[in-house]
C-alpha cells in the first residue's frame, strides 16, 4: 500500500520516515519530495508498505502524531493524476514571440 505523510518538519529524511513506519511492519520505500531547485525538503512524502493491514494500522495510528512539534497527516495515497501537456490554457498552445505593439 502506498501511504501519503504530509506536515513534515523540513528536517525529516528518507531514513526518518522509513523508521516511523517499521514499528508497523515491513517498509519497501519511504521517501520525502524534495524542491527540485533548492534541494530542500517540500514537507511530505510517500511510505510504501506490502501488508495492508500492517500499513492500516500505522495510518490509523500515526495520523495526527507528533513529529518535531508537528502533527504530521496519515492517508492512503491517493494514484496520481496524469498531466495534460497543453499548458493549461487551453486552445493551440501556440506562443507568439513577436515584437508588434511592444515599445522595444
């Protein structure tokens, strides 16, 4: 199952969040999202568990959990959804790089 950990202190790694979770059972991946530009945590992230009774109970029981001064939220992971590539704007996703009506 895999489970979504979100309110992390930004000082929570992967290997922290592996061990919250291992009380509970066994632990085939646990990995907080970092910011691609800066590197630094984004304060959430993902714990995969292969017993789902297991992984049921380690929801139950850490959502709300104090971790670092933090209640920390406990939940199945929800599929993620696929991106559209049209740029969110709709239409023809065409650009106009040209320079009418500009002062320069």
């Amino acid at each position: 199952m895999n489970i979504y950990v979100s309110n992390l202190s930004f000082n929570v790694e992967d290997e922290d969040l592996r061990e919250f979770f291992t009380e509970y059972g066994e632990v085939t991946s646990a990995r907080v999202i970092m910011d691609k530009f800066t590197n630094k945590s984004r304060g959430f992230g993902f714990v995969e568990m292969p017993d789902d009774a297991a992984a049921q109970k380690a929801i139950a029981e850490l959502d709300g959990g104090m971790v670092e001064g933090r209640a920390i939220r406990v939940s199945v992971a929800k599929p993620r959804e696929e991106r559209s590539n049209n740029g969110g704007g709709g239409g023809n996703n065409r650009r106009s790089f040209s320079n009418s009506g500009s002062r320069w």
